[in-house]
C-alpha cells in the first residue's frame, strides 16, 4: 500500500492543472482525427434521417386526419340528406293522406246527399 503523502495546496493545484491540459490536450488529438470526424458526419447524417422520417409521420397523420375528417363530413352530408328525403317522403305520405281522406269525406257527404234526396 501507499504510503500517505499530504500535499500542500500547491502540489494539488499543479497536479489538476497538469490533469486538466493532459484531458484538453487529448480532446484536441481527438477532434482532428478522421474516425471522430466521420462519426460526427455519421451522426449528423442519422439525425437528418430521423428528423426526415418524423416529417413524413407528421405529414402522414396529417393526411389521414384530413381524410377522417372529410369521411366524418361526407357521412353527416348523407345522413342529413337521407334524413331529409326521409321527410319528404313522410309528408308526401301525409298529403297522400289527408286528400284520400277528404275524397272519402266527400264521397260520404255526396251519399248522405243523394239518400235526402232521393
């Protein structure tokens, strides 16, 4: 085991600083290197294609979005016209109706007619 060394503050100081440049000094040796550059290129290149591809997925819930919504509205449209020709057949059937009841109310007025009559 070591034996116990009690440093002042100025040998401390001068071993942090010789340990920073060491650190600095090796980044410096890395940033020129070629692998580390093209790591970098690859990365930025990957980061492209993921930013690429959530652009298309945004567009493509966009687009289906657009076409339920537009599916939503051609199905109300076709709901509201059936539910209107559904009325009009309903109050064509009313006057239907109300004229066959009326010729028959004339038809016993013209009898009840002919009876005092006749």
């Amino acid at each position: 085991m070591k034996a116990f060394k009690n440093p002042n503050f100025n040998d401390r100081q001068a071993t942090s600083e010789a340990a920073k440049s060491a650190t600095l000094a090796r980044f410096r040796a890395r940033a020129e290197d070629p692998a580390v550059a093209e790591q970098r290129a690859a990365r930025a290149l990957a980061a492209a294609e993921r930013q690429r591809l959530a652009a298309e997925r945004a567009e493509a819930r966009r687009v289906e979005q657009e076409r339920q919504a537009a599916q939503v509205a051609a199905d109300e449209l076709a709901a509201r016209l059936e539910n209107e020709a559904r009325l009009a057949r309903e109050i064509d059937e009313q006057v239907e109706l109300e004229a066959q009841r009326k010729k028959d109310r004339d038809a016993r007025y013209a009898a009840r007619k002919a009876r005092k009559a006749g």
